[in-house]
C-alpha cells in the first residue's frame, strides 16, 4: 500500500461492529512490527496499526 490509496481497516483494530473505508496517510517500517500503516476516514478519525489490520480497495 501507498499514501493516497483506500483501504479497509478490520474490526479487530477499531473495535467497531464494521470495516472503516479511509485514505492511506501514511505507510512506514516499524522496526518490531513490520509495516505500519495509517488510514484517516471520512470523519477525520485517524487509525493505525500492523498491515495485517488493513486491506486495499
């Protein structure tokens, strides 16, 4: 994934009952999690986390 992209972030790491639709804001290598990946929705709520959270659209 790139900035500029849409993803879908999973349940699991929002802890809401469904996927949030965002924008990729930020992408970058975490030294003891791998990739990171940041994604800020439609509301302007920002989450982050592991890339296995997040799927491409």
């Amino acid at each position: 994934m790139s900035k500029g992209q849409y993803a879908y972030v999973s349940p699991e790491l929002t802890g809401l009952t469904e996927k949030v639709k965002g924008e990729v804001i930020n992408v970058r290598q975490n030294p003891f999690l791998g990739q990171e990946i940041a994604v800020r929705d439609a509301g302007g709520r920002i989450y982050f986390g592991e890339s296995k959270y997040f799927s491409a659209i």
